[in-house]
C-alpha cells in the first residue's frame, strides 16, 4: 500500500533539510535558498529528460499540483510574494509525497526529483509559518477558490493531451493509499474530500495566531 522505504528516505530527508534550514538567516533561506533549489532541481530533470530521449508531454510536464507549487513558490519567493494559497496547498501536497509516490520503473535522478520536489514543499511551510498566522475566512476561502482555478486549467490540458496529470482520470500508479479508495471517479472525490479536510485543518491551526512578516 505505501512504500517503508520511500517513507523513511522522505522523512529522512526532511530531517536533514529542517536542520540544515533552520542554522540559515530566514529572508536568504526564502528568497534565495530555496528558490534556487527548486529552480536546480527542475532544471535538472527536466534536462535529463530530453537528453536520455524519455520526456513525453503526456507524463512530464510540471503541472502535477506538487510541480505547479514548486514553480509558483520559486517565483513568488524571489518577489517576497506570501500568497495564502502556497500555506493551504504545500503542506498538502509535501505530506502526500512523503507518504506516498506515484513511480513504477524510475531511475535515480527521477526520484530524487520527487523527493526533492515534495519535501521542499514542506520545508517551505515549515519556515515560512511565520507569515500566515492568523488565517482570515477570506485567506481560505481565496486557497480553495485558486485550487480549484488550477484544477480546472488542468483539466481542460488533460482533455487536450490525453494526460493524466492530478490523477484525474485514474489512479496513480506505484505504492500509494489510493489502492484502497473506491475505482473512478470516487477515488478522486476522496482526494479532493481529503485535500479539503487538510485546508480546513491548517485554517482552524492558524487563524488565531499572531502573525509576523518574514
């Protein structure tokens, strides 16, 4: 169902990165550090994708929700930019990469790329905290609406290119929870139910909180 393996080299990695992190002068780690990683890390795959001749634009486009995040938060970092969207969906998706993965056949470099991809996402909501307490109704509700904009564009890519990108259409391969949801389209319906639940739980966690810029 889910990967020991995968989980302990993910949460390994994260440890790793939360110390190493948090010796760092904040505003540098935020709008230098980890923009700069995020940008390493796409760059790299993506290159290595077309030199070994295995991109196709069916499977390997950023636009997984995990990969849209990564690109949005590296752009936004490097304007000082906090949108409360990033607050509700990282952690999402930096908790559902660590559990869980969608790989099958995978070398070396594309899996580092997951994990990369996922806990800098974390490590992004971890470090960047600071500047989304105290959460409005008006922040959540803006998050779901954004999320559900991208869900949408998304959507009409995947009708375009026959893709699969969010698991829309079916489940994701390699170890994950979804062996245990309900066939198409209720599995779906649960990710979205679950995806809802973990906005909600950070909203109620923040939103009485004192905030401080970073």
């Amino acid at each position: 169902m889910i990967s020991i393996n995968h989980v302990i080299i993910s949460s390994f990695s994260t440890s790793i990165g939360y110390i190493v992190f948090r010796k760092l002068n904040g505003r540098i780690l935020l709008n230098k550090i980890i923009p700069v990683i995020i940008f390493l890390n796409e760059l790299i795959f993506m290159s290595y994708l077309i030199y070994t001749d295995k991109f196709r634009i069916q499977q390997h486009l950023p636009l997984e929700m995990c990969y849209i995040n990564n690109i949005l938060i590296m752009i936004s970092l490097s304007k000082n930019f906090f949108h409360p969207y990033f607050h509700f969906s990282s952690i999402f998706c930096g908790l559902c990469g660590i559990l869980c993965h969608n790989l099958v056949s995978y070398d070396l470099i594309t899996y580092s790329h997951f994990v990369v991809s996922h806990v800098i996402l974390v490590l992004y909501y971890v470090f960047s905290y600071q500047s989304y307490l105290n959460l409005t109704k008006k922040e959540f509700k803006i998050s779901i609406y954004y999320t559900t904009i991208l869900l949408l564009i998304v959507f009409l890519i995947n009708k375009l290119l026959g893709s699969n990108y969010w698991f829309m259409f079916h489940k994701p391969d390699g170890p994950n929870l979804t062996i245990i949801f309900p066939e198409w389209p209720f599995y779906f319906i649960v990710l979205l139910v679950l995806g809802f639940l973990t906005y909600l739980t950070v909203f109620i966690v923040n939103k009485n909180k004192s905030r401080k810029i970073v």
